[in-house]
C-alpha cells in the first residue's frame, strides 16, 4: 500500500491550495479527484466544438498574497483582466453601465452617492478578507493564547477601519440587502442591481436578514460588482496543479474516495471505489461537510451530537446553469449582465423557491466569453415540489432564453447550441451535495464560529488527523483559497 504524508480528496481551487502549501512545506503529498478533470467548481471545460466555458463559478481571482506564496504566476497563472462593466437592463431594454457617468441618467442622487458606496463596500470586503484570514477558535470550547491570536489581528483591522466603518461593517451583516443599499440610493433599478449580486448563489431574497453580509461576501470574492476573468476559471486551477507538482506533490483523476479508513478515532487513509486502499499521516478533504463527513466516515464513527448538527447544515441549491454556443449575433453586451428590474421582481423569483417550485421570472446573470454565453439561473429549487430534474431542466432553459429574448430579440436565432446543468447535475457531475454552491449556505447562523457548525471552526473534526479544508468551512465559499490555506496552516 502506499503512503503519503498528506492525502487531499477534490482537486477543486481549495484542495489544491492545501496541497500546494503543503508540498511547500515538503510534504509527500497527493490529490485524489472523483472527476477526470480538475478544478470542481473552478473549471473551464468543452461542450462541444468551440463551446469551450466556465461551466460553473464565472472566472474568479485567487487572494494575492496566495498568488505570492505559491509563486502562481511562475506557474501561468494570468495576471487579472480589466475590470468588466456591471450592467443591468432599464425597463426599455437598454443597457445601464453602473458607474457615476451612467447612473446620472436615472439620479444625479444616486450618482453622487454611488462613490461613497463604492468606498465603504471596498472597507467592508478588507475587512471581510481579514476575517476570512483568521481560523476561527473553537467557540463555545475554551481555547488558548494561539488559538486566539488570529482574533487580535481581526480586531485590529476592525479597530484600523475606523469607528464609523467599523460600526457601519457590523450593522450591514445582519441587515437585509434592500436596507442596506437605500441607505445609499433612490432608484429602484440601482438598487435592485446590486441586491442581485447579494443574493447570487444564496437561497435568499433580497429582504431576506443576512444579504447584508452575503452582498459584502460576493463583493470581496468579486473584487467589486463584476466577475473578473470571465473565461478563464480553468487558468487558476490549472496554474494550481502546476505548482502542487512543482512543489513535489501528485494529482490523481478518475480516483475516487468511497470511504475513509478510522482506527481508533484515527484517519489512516482513504479507500477508493476500485478497492485500492492509500494511506497517509492527514487526510484534508475539500469535498464538503456534509459528503466527506456522513458519507466519507460515516455515522458510527462519530458522536452522535455532531451527527446530528452535520446532517442540520443548511445546504439548499436553487441555482442553475445554461451555457449557449451562438454565432455571436446575439447583441448582449460584454460585462456582467443582471435581469434584476425590481427589489420585489428579485424577491418574487425567490419565493419560488420557498415552495419548491422554479421562478417564472428568474433573475439571471449573464456573462459572455467570445461567441458563448453563459447564464446563471435562480432560482431553480434542488429539492422540487413535483416533477423531475431531467424533465425540468427544459423548462429552465426555456424561461432564461424567453426572458433575454425580450431584452435581446436576435438572441434566439443566434443559438447554435446548448448546455444546460441542473442542481442535481451540480450534484450528481460536480459533487456538490443538494447542488449547493458553497458547501453549505452563507448565512448568518453557518458563518464564523459556526462554520461548518459550532465547536468545529478551526478545521478539525472529532477523528484525529481528519480536517476539513474546502467551501463549506470558514473561509469558504467563493475563490479565495482562504479555506485551504488556512486548513493548511492550522496543522503546522
Ligand atoms: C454556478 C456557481 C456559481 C458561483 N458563483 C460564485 C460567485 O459569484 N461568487 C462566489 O463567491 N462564489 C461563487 N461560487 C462558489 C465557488 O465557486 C465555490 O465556493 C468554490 O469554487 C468551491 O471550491 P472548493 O475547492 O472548496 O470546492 P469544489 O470546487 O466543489 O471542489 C471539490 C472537489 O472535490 C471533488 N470530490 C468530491 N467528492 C469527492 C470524493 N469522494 N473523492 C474525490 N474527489 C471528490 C469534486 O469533484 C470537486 O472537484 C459559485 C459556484 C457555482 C457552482
């Protein structure tokens, strides 16, 4: 049997930040990924002839000290594109860019506040980068000095930020996105624009408590409103795995993990689903909570109490996606395009979701690489009240295409070609249990301390030398690498 110092399970952006940090260190490292090809959610993949796309996450941009560490560029890693325009559609069909020169054609209000918002939004997700820096201690457990240390570095920035920035961070986590930006604006449109970007990837409308904070999330995983990189997912994951290798480390594909091997409350090593068996002084796994825990190691191996707060964590997927392969005559701006026309529009598509059923009128976010276009759906409910995935995915299709039809009515007649995933591909293809995004929903109860639930925050878990190191821990969702790094850190 062979033996590692660290086994990682996912080669998705997290796992491969562990493991790359640990092959630094001199680790024998290897990467075991269920796919047979790398990246998980971070991957741009064909469909077809010239159908080349992000399938899932649209571009991202990796932490820069992470880039620095790992010496990404060295490895082909991309310096990032311009910043794109964030665009969202007024009611006659045109265009609306949002920047100051733009939104002065609906508010010279708004306009003039959009500055001030932009600044506090860049403090907030400084600070958010900070937090999502810091490995949680164990609350409620004791914990000591270097368990804590992280929290003093947290309260510095926060105390660096400033009185009223800090007030204003803390205040805009528990508010609802709608509150938070009429704070700023007057218009609708602009509002709900910005709303739309707190609730992408959440199963949450924008009046829901918390989008405060996810609306700040998206926004230090963005970098601001707009995707970077649109295109270029693949280029991060890819520029990942060189370093893994560069720095001694092994990357496996079509290796998938069925169980992982306990003796005595100990992680051996993992037994894959063709039997063979590898052992390894740490197992990290980046697949999420839910998968690496329940499934991975199984009830009987754990207290009971954990069980049940692990099967409790929210995961919910509502978000589907449709790539079109066109002849480029579609007529939709490059950027990142919302259909989001209405604070209530938005929180109506959610409702849907509350009842099982897909939003008639979703809200969409489209970007386009080239002649492809690529469009995020919400919301479109894991968990159906009727019907079936399989035949379901039609309909989805159907509503995103019909509703950019009537912004953009060449926009039919351009498709040459069609790629639609469903949560239940997003489960079942991408291994993302109930197709959540994030290893488990940003929400206010699922985030800091109790991430992934409370008492395990700092990437440990009841068996010895287990650890968790992907989304759905602290520092995850988005494209950070913050949870794999800091899963790393954490066993030095
Ligand atoms: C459609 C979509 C849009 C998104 N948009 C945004 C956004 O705008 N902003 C934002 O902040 N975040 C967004 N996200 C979330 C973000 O992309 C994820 O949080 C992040 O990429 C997850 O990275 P990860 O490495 O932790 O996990 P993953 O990328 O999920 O990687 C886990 C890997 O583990 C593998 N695996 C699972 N089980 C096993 C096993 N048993 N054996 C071996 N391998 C296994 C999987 O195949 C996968 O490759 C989006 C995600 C999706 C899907």
């Amino acid at each position: 049997m062979s033996h590692y110092d660290n086994i990682i399970i996912g080669a998705g952006h997290n796992g491969l930040v562990a493991a790359a940090y640990l092959a630094k260190q001199g680790k024998k490292v290897l990467v075991l990924e269920r796919r047979s090809i790398i990246g998980g959610s971070v991957v741009t993949e064909s469909f077809g002839d010239n159908f080349s796309v992000d399938s899932l996450h649209t571009g991202g941009t990796l932490r820069p000290d992470i880039i620095k560490d790992l010496k990404l560029a060295s490895y082909g890693l991309q310096p990032d594109s311009a910043p794109q325009p964030f665009i969202t559609l007024l009611a006659d069909g045109s265009p609306l860019t949002l920047d100051v020169e733009s939104i002065k054609r609906i508010s010279e209000k708004d306009a003039a506040r959009f500055p001030e918002f932009v600044r506090f939004m860049n403090k907030a997700a400084q600070i958010m980068d900070v937090t999502y820096s810091t490995i949680m201690p164990r609350l409620p457990m004791n914990f000591g000095f270097k368990e804590g240390y992280g929290l003093l570095e947290w309260a510095l920035e926060l105390k660096l930020a400033g009185r009223k920035d800090m007030l204003n961070f803390i205040r805009a986590l528990p508010m609802t996105a709608q509150e938070l930006v009429e704070e700023y604006f007057e218009s609708d449109i602009v509002k709900a624009a910005i709303c739309a970007v707190a609730i992408h990837g959440s199963t949450l409308g924008p009046m829901g408590a918390g989008t405060g904070y996810t609306l700040i999330h998206s926004w230090m995983n963005r970098g601001g409103l707009a995707h970077k990189n649109v295109g270029k997912a693949g280029e991060i994951t890819t520029a990942l795995a060189n370093a893994v290798k560069a720095f001694g480390g092994e990357i496996r594909t079509e290796a998938e993990v069925a169980s992982i091997k306990i003796e005595n409350q100990i992680a051996k090593g993992v037994v894959l689903i063709n039997g063979e068996e590898i052992s390894a002084n740490q197992i990290f796994s980046a697949a999420d909570p839910k998968h690496t825990l329940l499934k991975l190691v199984g009830a009987q191996d754990l207290p009971p109490e954990f069980v049940w707060h692990t099967q409790s964590i929210k995961m919910r997927g509502s978000v589907a996606k449709i790539h079109l392969q066109t002849n480029g005559n579609h007529g939709i701006p490059e950027g990142t395009l919302v259909v989001a026309p209405s604070i209530k529009y938005l929180e109506k598509a959610y409702d849907a979701t509350k009842y099982g059923e897909v939003s008639e009128e979703p809200y969409l976010e489209v970007t386009t690489s080239g002649n492809t276009i690529s469009i995020h759906f919400q919301f479109a409910p894991y968990a159906l009240k009727s019907g079936d995935w399989k035949l379901e995915i039609k309909k989805v299709e159907e509503l995103a295409i019909n509703s950019l039809s009537e912004y953009f009515p060449n926009l039919r007649a351009s498709i040459s070609n069609l790629k639609s995933l469903s949560p239940l591909d997003l489960e079942q293809t991408y291994g993302l249990t109930e197709g959540d995004l994030n290893h488990g929903q940003l929400m206010l109860d699922q985030f800091l301390f109790m991430r992934p639930i409370p008492g395990w925050s700092n990437h440990k878990t009841p068996i010895d030398n287990l650890y968790l190191c992907g989304s759905g821990v602290h520092g995850g969702g988005g494209v950070s690498g913050a949870a794999g790094r800091n899963a790393a850190k954490s066993v030095r």
